[in-house]
C-alpha cells in the first residue's frame, strides 16, 4: 500500500505546482502587466497627482492646483480657479457643449486626503510607487484622487476621437471634502457660479467593490450627533441608592444598545444594507472624579457624560427616533437632558427626501446604467453611502447625485493603511467613464464609438431636457 501510495502523492503534489504556475500565468494575465506606452502615460499621469502632497491637517491646495491647471491646459478646457476661502481653491473645468440651452452634467472630486500612520505603510503613502503586480500605493489611490484624473482621462480620449458633447461638461477639484467640505463643496454648490452651470446631474465618489459589480451610491445616510448628561446625587461609593447619575445614564446606555443591536441584525440577517439602517455608536464617556493617579473611588459622581455618533437613514421614521431620544434615551424624568451637535436633514432643500431616483423614472439612471453595462461593467444593487461625501450638497439642491468610484475586485481601503488601486483597474475606470460622458452628453448615438457621433439634438438628450 505504501509504496503504491507514494507515486500518487508525487503526481498529485506535481500537479498542484502545475496548477499553482498556471493560476499565477493567469494572474499576471489579469493584473496585465506590464502596460502600453500610451497606458503607461496615462498611469503615471494619476502617479504624479498622487505624488502631490495634500493630507490634513494642513493641506497646501496650491501645487495640486497648478498640477490640475497644467492638465486643464493640455487637454484644452476652460479653466476657472476660485477661492471660496483663502487657501482653499476650487478648480473648475469646462468643456463646452454644442447646445447651451441644456442642463450641463458636473463631474466632482475632492482634492484633500486623510493622515497617515506612517509606521504601518510598507511603500511611502505619497511616492505612488507601482508595484509588480501593478498596484499603485498611495493615500488617495482610492479616496479619491483616482476618479479625479479618470474624469480628466476620459474627457481626453474622448477629445481625441472628436467626440463634440451636446451638453457642457464641468469637473470640479474641491478641497476640504474629508473636513465636512464647508470650506469647499458647500460653498461652490451654494455659489452664483454654481448656479450658472445650470448643472443637471453630479457624479461624485462612491466606494471600491470588493466583488466583481460596481457600486453606486443615490443617496447618504445623515449625521446626529448627540450627547447625553445625566445629574444625580453625590454620594458615599459603598451606599445603594436611586437617583444616581451613572445608573440612570446606564439605563440609557442599554436601551441605545439595544437599538443598535436591533439595527445591526438587519444588517446581519441580510435583510437591509448597511446604509439602510440607523447607526449608533456610544463615541465617548465621561463620568467620576480624576485625581492624580486614576479616580476617586468612593464617590458617586454627580454628573455624567456619554456622547453618540448616530448616522440616521434617509428611510429611517425620523419622528419614531425623536421619540426614543425623548421618552427612552435622554428622558427628563430620569434627569438626563440631550443636546445635539449636529443634526442633519434627510430631505433637501425643497422638503423631498435627498434620494436620487434609480430606476426608469429617472432618465439619468437609465443613461448611467446603460453606459457602465457597454463598457462592460455591472452595477450592484444601488446603495445608500454609510457615511457623508460632498454630494449631499447637490441632492440638497434636489439635482440627481450618483456617487460612483469605478473599482471592482478591489479592497475597500479609503482611509486604511497601504491604500492602493491597481493599474488595470484604473484605466478600466477611464474607459467606464467614457461610455458615461457620451451617454449622458451625447446625441443618442448607439455606436460606442465617439467618433461616430453626431452633433445636432439626439432623442435620448431631448428626452433628460423634457423630463427634467
Ligand atoms: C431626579 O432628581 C430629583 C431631584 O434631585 C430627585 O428627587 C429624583 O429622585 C430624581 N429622579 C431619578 C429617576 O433619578
Ligand atoms: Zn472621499
């Protein structure tokens, strides 16, 4: 038996090797390195923004904005700088449609980029550096410098095959984004400017995808942030009585638990995403006595502190909620009072919830969709997003706002360490857009191919100016 087994463990162990080596052919065929001299150009192109240095706390928006000037220029659009606050400019490029009458399509990207922790990138986060299996390391890779150039990439290419769009094209390089975008998308959108470009529909960043479907975002979940106090009575730590701050604050603590673990089984069970549900996270406590070496501990403080990072969906019953914070979490008749340091809308400016339609009510919608499926791609299920991005600024304003970063079979790594995006992906990612631009700006033109296209008032465009 023995000896006969030994063959088989000999042939099968060469056939894993075997197997190994061609799933690693296969691999390198995937990753598809190396890259044209053309993919090559425009890889490096994204390296070199990258490479530009723009992370809080302190960014200095001032190279980035030359680098983007110096693209605007060499790939001939209109270039407007302006800032809003000192410091902190908005680049704006245009390239003009055939017919100014209609509503233009605006293309965002935030410029800025989270810190660092150096200790724990195995490439330098701002050299960019592109490994051998193409993925290029950088803070931004993801988040979102990448869709920034991808924009500028596809409007190239697009330049170059003679594509003339019906309808303008803006592309906004905004600062301050990953600071709540104050200083920067709020008040572009909220400018005379802005309303100028009589904007029809806004792109702005979505998320990775881990499988093989692009994300898409059509709406954002909306920040309350609360904190909770609690006064009781002082007293002796080793006396049983009612009415003491931590305990009634602690009974809130529970019921807030429970609604987060409620929320959270949704999400668990797969019967909601996680945009879908109502996020609460206890973010800080403070309670007790400190002395120099820890607390004192025989004393029952008389006031307490907990604090709250809620994140409320648009779909959420927002009057059920308040009513949990009055009568279940921040009751008066357990002496505990709340206070908000933030308490966002779900609905825009208008009274509508901010939502973008993703369905055949929605002309854009249908464009978008029918434009990633011809460039090969698949959507998933529409998303809300998690957390707050700056296209909440144009869904205020009810403009339809599709949040959409085209990376597949990629790890979601914004604000993580050794954030990358692989080379491939990248330039998959102009070609998606290419297909976007011409859908949204095109005549109607069926073709695919840019240079095909005619100028003059195509079907579908008619159609989005009507129905707008
Ligand atoms: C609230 O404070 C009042 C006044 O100190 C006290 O009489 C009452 O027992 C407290 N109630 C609770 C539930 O702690
Ligand atoms: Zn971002």
């Amino acid at each position: 038996m023995v000896p006969l087994q030994r063959p088989r463990v000999c042939c099968s162990s060469i056939l894993a090797l075997l197997l190994l080596s061609l799933l690693m052919f296969f691999e390198q065929l995937v990753v598809g390195l190396p890259l044209s001299p053309k993919e090559e150009e425009v890889v490096s192109r994204f390296q070199e923004y990258l490479r530009i240095d723009t992370v809080h706390p302190s960014p200095n928006y001032y190279p980035v904005t030359e680098f983007l000037i110096i693209q605007g220029k060499q790939i001939g659009l209109d270039t407007k700088v302006v800032e809003y606050v000192q410091g902190k400019p908005v680049i704006l490029f245009t390239w003009q449609g055939t017919d100014s009458s209609l509503p233009s399509v605006l293309l965002n990207s935030h410029t800025d980029v989270v810190p660092v922790e150096l200790a724990h990138w195995k490439h330098p986060p701002f050299a960019a550096k592109m490994d051998e299996a193409g993925d290029i390391f950088a803070r931004g890779s993801q988040d979102m410098k990448c869709v920034g150039m991808q924009y500028l990439e596809a409007i190239r290419n697009l330049m170059a095959a003679g594509f003339k769009p019906q309808r303008s094209i803006h592309v906004s390089f905004v600062p301050e984004e990953e600071v709540g975008g104050v200083d920067g998308a709020k008040k572009f959108y909220g400018s005379s400017d802005f309303k100028e470009l009589n904007v029809g529909m806004v792109l702005d960043e979505g998320l990775a995808s881990e499988d093989g479907n692009y994300r898409v975002f059509y709406a954002e979940r909306t920040v309350w942030w609360f904190y909770i106090t609690a006064q009781g009575h002082p007293g002796h730590g080793s006396r049983l009585f009612d009415g003491m701050a931590l305990e009634n604050l602690r009974i809130s603590l529970d019921a807030i638990a429970d609604f987060r673990k409620s929320e959270f089984d949704k999400v668990k069970s797969g019967e909601k995403a996680e945009g879908e549900v109502t996020s609460v996270n206890n973010v800080y406590l403070t309670a007790g006595r400190p002395t120099p070496t820890g607390f004192v501990m025989n004393v029952q403080p008389s006031q307490a502190e907990a604090g709250f990072d809620m994140r409320v969906s648009p779909l959420a019953d927002l009057d059920a909620l308040q009513k949990l914070l009055d009568e279940e979490w921040a009751p008066a008749s357990r002496n505990l009072t709340y206070r908000f340091l933030q308490k966002g809308k779900v609905t825009d400016d208008f009274g509508n919830l901010a939502v973008t339609a993703v369905d055949d009510s929605n002309p854009w919608w249908v464009l978008f969709k029918r434009a990633v499926e011809k460039a090969g791609g698949t959507l998933a299920k529409p998303e809300i997003f998690m957390a707050a991005t700056d296209g909440r600024y144009a869904r205020n304003q009810g403009i339809p706002t599709l949040g959409f970063s085209p990376m597949t079979n990629t790890q979601v790594l914004l604000h993580d360490h050794n954030e990358f995006l692989n080379a491939k992906e990248y330039l998959k990612g102009i070609k998606v857009y290419e297909q976007i631009l011409m859908s949204f700006t095109g005549t109607g033109d069926e073709s695919g191919d840019p240079s095909n296209s005619k100028t003059g008032s195509g079907e579908l465009s008619e159609t989005i100016h009507t129905e707008l």
